[in-house]
C-alpha cells in the first residue's frame, strides 16, 4: 500500500545526504530557538525552526510539528512560536518544550521564507511537470524526519507527528507513510475524500491536498490504517465543516475495527468537541496529554 501510495505522490526527488545550516539561535524564556535552513529536496532550500527546552540533556523525543494553512502563507513554521488565532494559548513550541520535548516546523512548499510562487503557480505547474504538490510537502515532512534523526541531541526512537488543519492533514499521512513515527496526533484533519465529495465540500479546501486518481485506490481510512498499531488521536469540531461529520464516523468506524484486530485497540481514539474548525481548550488538553503518556 505504502509502494502505490508513494507512486500516486508524483515524481518525487531522489535522496541525497541532508545539509544543515543553523542561521540563528534565539533564547526564549524557556526554550531555545534554532533558526535552520535545510537541504532535503534538492530543489530549493527549507526553512525551519526547531525549538528545545533550555534544560535540556541527553536524547529528547520529538515532535514534528506540521503547520496549517488558513489562508496565512506569510505564516508557515512561525505558526510553531508564534500561534494562530485559531489555536489556543501558549503556542506549541511553549507547551512542548515544557513537556521536555523538541519540536521541528519546517515552511512547506508556497508557505513562509518559501512564497516565491503562489500556492495555485505551484500546484500547477508541478502538475504539469510530473509533480505532485502534496507529494511533494510530505516528502520534506519524511526528510525532516531524516534531519532529526542526524542530531545528537534527539531520540530517534521517539518522534511524534502534529498539527492542525491541514498539519492535521500532514500529520497522519506522513505517520502512514513512515513507521518512525512512533505517535501520531491530528487537529481538525479528518477528510473523509468521498463524503467530502458526496456532501459537495471539495472548494473548503485549497487546492494544496488533491491527489490525482487517489479516490480510486484508497479510501482515507484506508491510508490511516497503515499507521495501526502506533498511537493514534483524531480531535474534531463537531461542526466543523472541513470534516464534515458522516465522514468523521466513517473513519473511526473502520480504524476501531483495524486497531482491534491488531490487538491495539487502546491506541487508537477520537475525541469530538462541539466546535468548528479550531482548536480548543479542551482538545490542547488532550492533544498534550496523548503525547505526554505516548511518546
């Protein structure tokens, strides 16, 4: 599954050794900030952040942290310390930090130090090239992974996927696609593609996440299931018409059957909250908490 799903990704670089420059080193209250740019695609250079707890020795779990869209593309992996008026206070990189863990946020292709084109120029014209642009932002997701797994300073046994939207989106696709992510925590990403279809929501999304002909060979339980046994946390807004709800239903249904036939049925959960498409309070405190017992 794995194999057909990297084919439908499009023609995606071929690996080379990861390159690393740290521009910037920032002290935080509690953390410090690492301004990086990094060589994963062999395109063009990725931007990122990664942040680290002040007090921090040996080997830290981490998180890659998958940021989301909402129409801020000047915003990419600022989102990481800095926040978005859609999720809750502090930002993450504070909340994880203080769990003593690192976090990285990469700026995905048209997002950050990365809008030379726009997301449609882009999509386009990587469609017209062979490319992919979805397969190509979880591509530097897995490279990031790469990256994290070349310091000395982190615990490549322990590396968790989150986000948001579409971080939520990013977060679950890329712990199907890479059993190195050992938990996986997804916010208001749960698009079931054929209710979405069905229930006539495809423009509530931007073009970034259409996959072409992937409706005809995986369903996105389908995909999700490939992350069974490893921990799994949905968190949805009841409301949220980005996921809408029939959909959500669908996923949970068939991921509780694969998770209990793997003898895991603990690790997988979904927690709804009567919202829309944001985080809240509640979901931070279970978000934090899922990682703090999993990871």
């Amino acid at each position: 599954m794995r194999d057909q799903l990297f084919k439908l990704l499009g023609d995606l670089p071929e690996k080379s050794n990861i390159q690393a420059n740290i521009l910037k080193m920032e002290e935080k209250e509690s953390f410090i900030v690492e301004t990086l740019l990094l060589e994963l695609n062999g395109i063009e250079p990725v931007p990122a952040y990664l942040a680290k707890p002040k007090s921090a020795k040996g080997r830290l779990p981490a998180v890659l942290y998958c940021h989301s869209h909402g129409g801020h593309y000047e915003r990419g992996k600022k989102e990481l310390v800095e926040g978005a008026e859609y999720l809750q206070s502090p930002p993450f990189a504070d909340e994880l930090t203080s769990l003593g863990f690192a976090a990285l946020a990469i700026d995905h292709w048209a997002f950050g130090d990365r809008r030379g084109k726009t997301e449609s120029e882009t999509f386009k014209e990587m469609l017209w090239t062979g490319r992919v642009m979805w397969g190509m932002m979880v591509y530097d997701s897995i490279r990031a992974l790469d990256y994290l797994e070349t310091r000395d300073d982190i615990d490549k046994s322990r590396m968790a996927a989150l986000g948001m939207s579409m971080g939520g989106l990013m977060a679950w696709w890329t712990a199907a696609l890479d059993e190195r992510i050992s938990v996986c925590v997804d916010m208001c990403g749960q698009v079931d593609s054929e209710t979405l279809i069905k229930t006539q929501n495809l423009d509530r999304h931007n073009l970034y996440s259409y996959v072409p002909g992937l409706v005809k060979h995986f369903s996105t339980a389908q995909i999700q299931s490939l992350i069974a046994p490893r921990p799994h946390l949905s968190l949805v807004g009841t409301a949220d018409k980005l996921t809408p709800a029939m959909g959500v239903d669908i996923i949970e249904e068939r991921l509780s059957f694969v998770y209990k036939e793997k003898n895991a049925g603990e690790c997988y959960e979904v927690f709804r909250s009567d919202s829309g498409h944001i985080e809240t309070a509640v979901m931070r405190h279970q978000a934090l908490g899922f990682l703090k017992a999993r990871l």
